[in-house]
C-alpha cells in the first residue's frame, strides 16, 4: 500500500481482480497508467471430435504444473456428454502418471530440484481451496479431496470434482491451485452460454478439437486475453505475440515490441524550417484586427472536414473515368494491334 503511494511513471500488476482494482484506485491519484495482467476462470472447451489422451495429458501437465498457481492455467472443462465419461478416464490417467496418487504428490523422498507438483504457497491459499471443497457443491470428487488436504504443511492433492452446481464456488471463483472441474454439456453453444455466464473475458481459452467449425464457432463467440487450440498454457511463452486481458482479465499486453511500446512514450516533435517563412496559416489567411477573411472559415471547414471537391462532383468525375475507360477498352477490342502499333519515323 506504501508504495502504491508513489508516483510511478507506469504500473503493471499481476494478481487477482480485486487486487487490480486496488492498484487502479491508488494509481488514478497520480494519473498513472496500468498495465493489469489479471486472473479469471479460463475455460477449456473439449468437443466430442478432440484426440481425448492428447488432450488429457496436454491439459494436465499444465494443471500440475506449480499446482495450478498460474494465472493461464486451466480452471474448468466443459466436455460434450458424449465423450464426458471416456475424456475423465484419460484426465485420472493421466494425473496418475504424471504425479502419482495423494502420497507420492507430498514429494516425500524426493529432491526438491526433480519434484514436478509442488505445494500450495501459503497456508491461506490452501485454506482457501479447502473451503471450496467443504461447501454444499454437489459435485462428485474422483480423486484428491479434503481428507488428503494438509493445510500446516501447505500440501493440497491434485483434486477432480466432476459437475459441481453452477452458483458454487468451484464454478464462480479462480480456483489458482490443483482442482479440476469438468462439466458435461450437451452442445457447443451451451458450453459458450456457460462460459459467458461464469466469467466473459478471462485471460486465456483452451479449445481441444478436429472440427474446424466448433473451433470457429467458439472463438467467433467468445473474448478472451489469449487462446490455445489443441494446447494449453503455451500461447503465454511466445516472446514475439502480445500478452495480456481484456475486461475483467485485466488491459493491456506485453512481450517482443508489443512490452517496448507499452512501456514507452511515443512524444511527437515537429521541426519547421526557418528559410520559407511559413507559419500554421499562410500570411494572407491571418486574421487582422482580430478578424479573419470571411472566406477562410468556409475553406478551413471543407478542407478537414467535408471536403474541398463536392461529392456530386467527385462521383460525376468518377462516372467519366468508368466511362472513359470502357470506350478506351472497346477500342482495343476492335483493334488489338493498335497499342502495339509504332508509327513510321520517316
């Protein structure tokens, strides 16, 4: 909060809505441009035509990663119903094989430089994603779950709720940390209609499909700071692409030239030469005791705003062009040789 107090030539965020705005309070005391690089529930979109293995370890090994605590992270999936069942199987293989069961997550044994999942970063955190799980969300946990939860030693299993309600936080905060949710749904525009009401602009948004048309479909509808087709997480480390949110994601980007530009001033300096004296109107536009010719005013208003050649006149012109050119192409029609013709010197 002290440091919010300082002026800043620039001020860039990254953290949670309610911390972005905030910064935003403090900033507007000094007039401070924000750049807001902020959370948000980042939907996953997985169609019936998507390559369900790939995608479940694509989507996992970003969820394991740092247990979740990233602010592109995967925070839900919605599956169609008709690969819901086979597309969780592939999701409780795939944690397996990638961190183990509860026991194996805690890393007991293992040096903290191999260790893949990681524990929460403050027991805050961990006591808050518990307390997601101790509401009434009436959704079905497949693995993880509060009795592996250590919130002392800040450890938090990686955690599968499958269609939990929607006005439950599972569903209407960023989870930052090792859950999971998946929801069924029963077409691609219910799934957009559910992404829209739970969060509209979030950071990022994951599409796992081989039907071009669902994928279009749902890129057209949705808005978000950034996307992954048939990937996850990825679209943050290109250095040469814009990074950021839109909406409550934040504003602004950075990266490449995109971070050059967002963190300078372009300043406009204008030379004028001093051998025509010429000044901002000529001499003989300059207003004389305090009046202007009564011309000028006409001419000032056509020139920048309505045009000093009458639209009437500009499409007649036109019309004479169009027409020209077709007499000129019909001539050539009858007598291809002509152009190609060269007159006798002698």
């Amino acid at each position: 909060s002290a440091l919010l107090e300082l002026p800043f030539d620039h001020i860039t965020v990254t953290g949670s809505s309610f911390v972005g705005k905030i910064v935003m309070t403090a900033a507007a005391k000094h007039l401070t441009p924000c750049t807001l690089e902020l959370g948000g529930k980042n939907p996953t979109f997985v169609d019936k035509s998507a390559d369900l293995r790939l995608s479940a370890d694509r989507i996992m090994i970003a969820k394991t990663a740092n247990a979740g605590q990233w602010c592109v992270d995967v925070d839900y999936v919605l599956v169609d119903e008709t690969v819901a069942d086979k597309f969780t199987e592939e999701i409780l293989k795939s944690t397996h094989r990638m961190v183990g069961n509860e026991m194996q997550q805690r890393g007991d044994g293992i040096h903290v430089s191999q260790q893949w999942y990681t524990r929460m970063i403050n027991e805050r955190h961990t006591e808050r994603l518990k307390s997601y799980l101790e509401e009434d969300h009436g959704g079905k946990v497949l693995i993880g779950g509060l009795e592996h939860v250590d919130v002392k030693s800040k450890f938090f299993p990686m955690t599968v709720v499958v269609n939990p309600k929607i006005g439950s936080k599972l569903m209407t905060e960023e989870l930052f940390g090792p859950i999971l949710v998946i929801r069924t749904v029963s077409h691609v525009d219910e799934a957009i209609a559910m992404m829209k009401s739970i969060c509209s602009t979030p950071l990022a948004l994951y599409v796992y499909s081989r039907n071009k048309q669902y994928t279009d479909r749902v890129l057209t509808k949705c808005t978000s700071g950034g996307v992954g087709v048939n990937v996850s997480v990825e679209q943050m480390m290109a250095n040469t692409v814009p990074f950021g949110g839109v909406g409550q994601s934040g504003f602004g980007a950075y990266h490449g030239e995109r971070g050059f530009n967002e963190y300078s001033h372009a300043r406009q300096i204008f030379f004028r030469s001093n051998v025509i004296p010429l000044m901002f109107l000529p001499g003989f536009m300059m207003a004389r005791s305090n009046s202007f010719p009564s011309w000028v005013k006409p001419f000032m208003v056509r020139k920048f705003f309505t045009g000093l050649i009458p639209s009437w006149l500009i499409t007649l012109a036109r019309g004479a062009a169009v027409a020209a050119l077709g007499y000129a192409a019909a001539k050539v029609s009858e007598n291809p040789g002509a152009l190609l013709s060269i007159p006798n010197s002698e």
